[in-house]
C-alpha cells in the first residue's frame, strides 16, 4: 500500500511552493517598475527626435529668426544691442510677417509651447520646463551674442523636471542643441 | 522526492528568475543607451551646425577664413543632467576639417562625440558634412 506524506514533507513542500511564488512576484513586481521607467524614457526620447526634428527643420527653412520674450500672449523682440537670450524665438517661414512660428516658455505653468498665426494653434509640446531662457543666439565658438547677426547660430537648451513616480526619486533632465538659419536674407 | 531532485528543481527555477531579471535590465540599460547616444548625435550636430558659422570667403577682397580646426578644439560636455541619482556621461567632441577640393573650394567637416557606456564601451556618433565656400 502506498504511504502518504508526513506532517513534515507537507510542510516542507508547502515552504518551498511559497518561496517561488514569492520570488516569481518580487520578479514580476521588479519588471513592472523597470517596464515604467523604460517606457518613460523611450517617450521622452521619442518626443525630444521629433519636436527637435522639426524645430531644426523650421529653423533650417525659415527667412528669418528673432528672439524675445511672450508675456500676457504678445511677442516682444530683443533689440540690438540686447544680450540675444529670451523664452521665445519667433520663426518667420517666408518674406512679410504674414505667417509666422513661435516657439516659447509659459513660465506660468512651465511648459514649452508652439504657436502659429491661426487661430487656436498653440500647442503644449513639453510639461515641467525647468528652463526660463532656453533659447540663445550664439557665434561658432558658443559666446552668446549682443546683435542681431545673420550669420549665428540658434541654440536650444532645455531642462525638464522628471517628478518622482512609482519608487523613482524625481530626476532633471536636459536637451540641448544649436541649428544654423540656412537661407540668409 | 530527494533532495537531489528538490536541489535541482530549486535551480532551475533560480535559473529562470534571474534570466527574468536580467533581461528587464538589459531592457532598461538599452533605453539608457539609446537616450545617451540621441544626446550625442545632438551635440555632435550641435558643434557641426556652430561650423556652419564660420566664415569662409576667399574670394573677397580680403579673403575670411574662420573655417579652420583651430577654432574648434576638442571640447569636453555633459550628456545628461546628472540629478538625484544618475551619474553625467562625459563625452568629448573632436572636428575635424579636411580640405576636398580648391577649385570649386569644398571643405569635409567631420564630427565626432566620443563617450563611454557606464565606464565599458566605447561609443562614437559621427556626422559629416560638407561645407562650399560664401562667395
């Protein structure tokens, strides 16, 4: 006749089963939270190529670039003269000031913001913008500039603030590239 | 049961779990890799759009030419902004300008963003270009 188990082989088992359940949960719980750190990133990693994409397309085409500042909705353009670094940078795509881009910070709620001529065109491309000043004209060597010169550069400089989510303690994070105006007036 | 059969079982089970978890970090190591090299493409990018400002005019009255290696050293510059508990990938920039042609005159400019994949593997973003002179 086959003997059963004893009290002690039950016990023992029932242990065992109970530590690989354990362990298979700490695992899944453990990939969760990678799964949501790397989904995280391959977002802002997929936003930042393309809203950059298309900045430096923007820039690359446009027939004239101004910096400045956006308070109450209304662009307000650095003179020459002035340190060239604003929260704003007004694209003008063709000749006249018909049509035009603006690219800008609402320190309000500190988010990157495009806007076009049309009505109802503003945008919020980016939340917690950490930057108040992220657009700049610089020269080859990266010296910020004080004039309005054609031949400069558009640097972009971008901090965000990553707030802590799930166990991930808060983060900054920071995007910085130049592009050269292609067609000069 | 024996105990070489729960030893063995136990293993095996071992052998999975941390085949699970390595590869939700390999997972979460690529996304880190690829974040850096887009930030090293963007600056590597960065120095050859700053090249497009320099001045190269030889045929002037005074001939201009500012597109020269001189003016774009090697240069050291942070990939990510270090925060609570990331450490900064340094990488380090190097132009290089090679002359092509001199008539018409034609210029290759070559960038490289040379940076270190957590203190291991080395990885280069390049981008090239090639710059006619203003007339």
């Amino acid at each position: 006749m086959a003997r059963g188990f004893t009290l002690p082989e039950m016990l023992i088992a029932t242990a065992i089963f109970s530590m690989v359940i354990a362990g298979i949960l700490v695992v899944n719980l453990f990939g969760l939270r990678m799964s949501q750190v790397v989904q995280a990133k391959a977002n802002v990693t997929a936003w930042s190529r393309l809203t950059m994409e298309r900045l430096q397309n923007e820039i690359h085409a446009c027939n004239s670039a101004q910096l400045g500042t956006v308070s109450n909705g209304l662009f307000s353009g650095l003179l020459d003269g002035e340190v060239q670094q604003g929260s704003a940078l007004l694209l003008y795509p063709s000749a006249g000031n018909t049509n035009y881009i603006l690219y800008f910070v609402n320190s309000a709620d500190q988010t990157l913001r495009r806007a076009t001529e049309q009505p109802n065109s503003t945008v919020i491309l980016a939340n917690f913008v950490t930057t108040s000043e992220p657009f700049s004209a610089q020269d080859m060597a990266g010296n910020i500039l004080t004039n309005n010169l054609n031949n400069r550069v558009i640097h972009v400089a971008l901090e965000f603030y990553q707030p802590a989510y799930f166990t991930n303690d808060s983060d900054y994070y920071r995007f910085e590239t130049s592009i050269k105006q292609r067609v000069l007036p | 049961m024996t105990l070489t059969e729960v030893v063995v079982a136990l293993a095996i089970v071992g052998l999975i779990l941390a085949g699970t978890v390595i590869g939700y970090i390999n997972c979460a190591n690529a996304s880190v890799k690829a974040e850096l090299e887009q930030a090293g493409n963007a600056k590597a990018m960065e120095r050859l759009e700053a090249t497009h400002c320099a001045i190269w005019a030889p045929f002037r009255a005074t001939p201009v030419d500012q597109l020269v290696a001189s003016n774009f050293p090697d240069l050291e510059v942070s990939l990510d902004q270090p925060g609570t508990n990331l450490t900064g990938t340094v990488a380090t920039i190097k132009t290089t300008i090679a002359s092509i042609s001199t008539n018409p005159p034609m210029r290759s400019v070559h960038i490289d963003c040379i940076w270190q994949f957590q203190g291991q593997e080395w990885m280069t973003n390049s981008v090239e270009t090639i710059l006619v002179s203003q007339q």
